[in-house]
C-alpha cells in the first residue's frame, strides 16, 4: 500500500493544511526542498514552517526555491516588478533566519525537479488556479522524493470547508465560520537547526525592478506602478497597520464610496502570496477597540468571499470561459442576446476610456494608472462592459482580459469570480430588463445616488497625474 500519511511535526500545523502529494521513499539527499511558489513570504507560512520542521527532523538543510517564468499566462511588466520586489525581501527575510534562497530561471516544475534530484523531500505551497495545480501534478508525479503540500494562503483549507462548488456566499458561509476559531491562529516560527552554507547550490540575482526587462522576456507594454504600489511583506504590514489604526472604523460606512481610500488595499499582498489571510484574519480578531460589526464586515470579505472564490476556481473546471455561468444566467442572457444594445464599444475603445461615460472612464484610468480599483467601481465597471459589448461571450472575455492585464491583483480566484459575479455567478435573479435579462443591473443614477461619484472622478485624475509624472 502506498503511504500517505501525512507526517506529524513539530510546528504544530493543523494537519488539514497538510496534504501527500506521491507515495515516493525518502531518498537520502542533501537537503529538504521548500519550492516556494504561491506563499511568497518568509512570516506567517504555513509551508515554510512545515519545510523547517522536516529539514530539523532529519537533520538536513533547508533550500527554499523560487522559479521565475517568463511564460506566466497573462504576466506583464507590472505583475513582475511587483512580484520581485517583494521576494527581494523576502529573500533578505530567510536570509535573516538562516535559510538559503535560491532564484532560478526557468519553468517552476521543471526547475523544482532538477533541484529536487538532490532533495531527501519536496514541500511546495498550495495554489488554486490551473497552471499552479498542473506544476505541482508534474512534480508530485516526477518528483524521486516525497512530495508534501500545505495549505497557507486560505484561512480554511479548501477541501476542509467544502467538496464541491459552492452556489453562493450564503451557502459557503455556514460551513466556513464555524471552522474559523480552529484556523485562525498564529504560525509558530521555528528555528532551523542545520543552516545551508557550503552547499554547492547557486541560483540567479534579483534583478532590480527596474531592469527586469532585460532579463525576462516579458510583455512590457502594462508599466510598472511602484508610485502607489510596491512589492513585499513589510510594505503589507505597514499598510495594514495603517489601515488598522486610521481607516477601518470607517470600513462598513464607505465600503460603497470609491472617492475614499477606506478599504485594506491587502489584494495586490494577497495575491502574491506576500502577506497571509490567517495573519490579516487573526490581527483583526485581536485588536482591542474594533467593533464587532466591523470586524465581521471584514471577515466576511477576507474569508467568506476571498474563499468563495477559492472554492469556485477549485472546483469549476472552466472557471476562466462563460461556459462556468450558472444555467439560469446563461438562459436569461441568451434570451436577451438581440436586444438592441447602443453604444456598442470594442475592447479597444473601451481600454482608451473613451465611452460616454465619465465615471466608467474613470474607473478604467484607475485601473490602468494605479493597478487597483474600489470594489464598488469594479462592480460598476464590469455590468457596463457587459451592457456594451455586442454579446455577452464578448463582455466576458473583454471584462476578464482587461481586469488581468491591468490588476496588479489580477490572474487570482478573485479575478475570475469578480468577473463570473458580474454575469450572475453565485448571485440571483433579478428583476429582469433589456440585455441583463434577469442578471443584476447596474446604472450611472445609481452611482449618482449613493456616493459621491464627482470626488471619485476627482480623485482618479489627481493619480493619473502623479503616474503621468512618474
Ligand atoms: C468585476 C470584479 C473584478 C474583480 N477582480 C478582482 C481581482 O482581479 N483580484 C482581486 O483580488 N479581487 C477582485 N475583485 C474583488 C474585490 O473587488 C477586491 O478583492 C477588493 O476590491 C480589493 O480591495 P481591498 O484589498 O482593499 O479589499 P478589502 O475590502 O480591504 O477586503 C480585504 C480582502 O478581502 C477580499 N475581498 C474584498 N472584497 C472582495 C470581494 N467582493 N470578493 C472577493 N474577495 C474580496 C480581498 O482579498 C481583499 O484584499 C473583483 C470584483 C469584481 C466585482
């Protein structure tokens, strides 16, 4: 019988984070492997901590990997300088811990097993998405060692909440809360016991953001935007800090208003895997002074819809194409697919932000300037795209190809439900009415209505200024 038992250890890890990916021997290698992919951090791993514990259980050296591809789908300039800065950091973060950090050029599983040849074991981080799920399938499958997989960048592992797709927040929601009290705890740190030095392993430098160009292949037409965001850890914590202090006691009040800056602005962090979920989670829960309604608003942000999108990449095999739309949404929008739609915009006007619109041009600045957007704007952004384009296959694939080129949270769970959500994914039926059918509609008057929609337009053009004289 293969064995799969996933090992008890020191660091005290719920063991639900822990998974065995093969039924390999131990070989006798020269060090435990941690190829570092989704987690890119040295604090507040799960993975990381799982990788020192078995290295100081066999007495081995720890190498942590990371392997930089230039054929990420849909990465651009901005997704790497922000990706690199912050694992220029989190180089100098296990540096400070002792533990040896190599970057490496290369396809990340092929990269992972030449470097696993010499490992007595893999440990690698847990990533939802198809291209992160295929990686590890290649390593756990190729691999000549055990191959171990934990859990670190959602607050509850994704197959302890749930093992299918879930229909909407509210059935998730039951099921997610009542596991939070057992996985919102710290991360023990453990101290490694057998440094790495002397081992013959080498890796590349960190290119500094600015010249990454030159050494990667990459699409350089989307710039960097390293005025309102830059890459790492301890720019995370700073921010979050920030948050905690100034802005979250108005978190439930503007959580509608884009002309204010009152949200965690974590996705960018969170989606490179630079700050953990369970960290955010566990500093809102422990600051004293916090109303409680506050912080289940942003529990449920972080967790119940961050992992509703988690659950839905997870189990939706055609998460990325309009074939994951519910039966009813596809029903009502192809029912409505002759409704006369006027304007009709190309993904080209519409990337120009040259519509009637103001305020959807706005947002579309922002998103293209700044790398971010409310989620308020988002939502407006998206019912737009879909009300202009000449069908809906066409607003789907436009809304989810900007969003990813432009984001710098882009390419994430979220950026697939966020444009699902827009379509009628894990919503309901409404009122039905021209070209949405009986999908959620969204209108200008709205904006007009319930935020101060002018000192948004404001506030974009005043960014779009700063990136202009960058
Ligand atoms: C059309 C559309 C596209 C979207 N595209 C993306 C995307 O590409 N990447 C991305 O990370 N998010 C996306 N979202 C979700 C959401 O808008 C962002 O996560 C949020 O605006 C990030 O801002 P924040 O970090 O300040 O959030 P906060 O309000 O501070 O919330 C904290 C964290 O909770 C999570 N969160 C917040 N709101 C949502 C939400 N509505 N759904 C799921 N998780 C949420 C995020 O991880 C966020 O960082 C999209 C939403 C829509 C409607």
């Amino acid at each position: 019988m293969p064995d799969r038992t996933v090992p008890a250890d020191a660091s005290g890890i719920e063991q639900e984070r822990i998974a065995v990916l093969n039924d390999r021997r131990r070989q006798k290698g020269d060090y435990v492997l941690y190829w570092m992919q989704q987690s890119q951090r040295a604090h507040w791993n799960h993975a990381l901590e799982f990788a020192v514990s078995r290295a100081n259980k066999i007495q081995q050296p720890l190498v942590v990997l990371f392997a930089v591809t230039d054929q990420f789908p849909e990465a651009n300039w901005r997704h790497y300088t922000f990706m690199l800065e912050g694992l220029f950091h989190t180089a100098k973060d296990l540096e400070k811990r002792g533990i040896k950090f190599i970057l490496r050029k290369g396809d990340p599983a092929r990269t992972a097993l030449e470097l696993g040849e010499t490992a007595s074991e893999i440990i690698c981080d847990k990533g939802y998405t198809r291209i992160q799920r295929q990686w590890r399938q290649s390593v756990a499958e190729n691999a000549v060692c055990p191959v171990f997989c934990v859990e670190s960048d959602a607050v509850v592992p994704v197959e302890t909440v749930s093992g299918k797709a879930e229909y909407a927040a509210r059935t998730l929601r039951p099921k997610i809360l009542k596991l939070l009290d057992r996985f919102i705890r710290p991360a023990t740190e453990i101290r490694l016991q057998h440094p790495a030095t002397g081992l013959p392993i080498t890796g590349m430098d960190l290119p500094d953001p600015e010249t990454i160009p030159d050494h990667l292949n990459i699409d350089r037409s989307v710039r960097p935007v390293t005025a309102f965001y830059k890459g790492g850890t301890s720019e995370a914590l700073s921010r979050f800090d920030e948050f905690l202090t100034h802005r979250i006691k108005r978190y439930t009040r503007n959580s509608n208003q884009p002309q204010t800056d009152d949200t965690s602005q974590m996705s960018p962090y969170l989606h490179f895997g630079q700050i953990s979920p369970v960290y955010l989670a566990w500093k809102v829960r422990t600051t004293k002074g916090l109303d409680s309604d506050i912080q289940t608003a942003f529990i449920e942000e972080l967790i119940v819809r961050r992992e509703l999108a988690v659950n839905f990449v997870y189990f939706t095999p055609d998460y990325d194409s309009y074939a994951c739309l519910p039966q009813w949404a596809a029903r009502t929008l192809d029912e409505h697919r002759h409704d006369k739609r006027d304007p009709i915009y190309t993904m080209a006007e519409l990337e120009k932000s040259s519509t009637h619109d103001p305020y959807w041009n706005a947002a579309m600045d922002e998103m293209k300037f700044t790398g971010f957007m409310h989620n308020y704007m988002r939502m407006y952004w998206g019912k737009k795209i879909l009300e202009w384009s000449k069908d809906p296959e066409t607003a789907f694939q436009t809304a989810l190809t900007l969003n990813n080129k432009y984001f710098l949270d882009g390419r994430d769970p979220n950026s697939f439900a966020g444009v699902a959500w827009i379509f009628g994914r894990h919503d309901r039926a409404w009122k039905e009415r021209d070209v949405f059918g009986k999908v959620r509609y969204m209108n200008a008057a709205g904006l007009e209505r319930k935020c101060d929609i002018n000192g948004y337009v404001k506030k974009v053009a005043q960014r779009k200024h700063i990136a202009d004289t960058e």
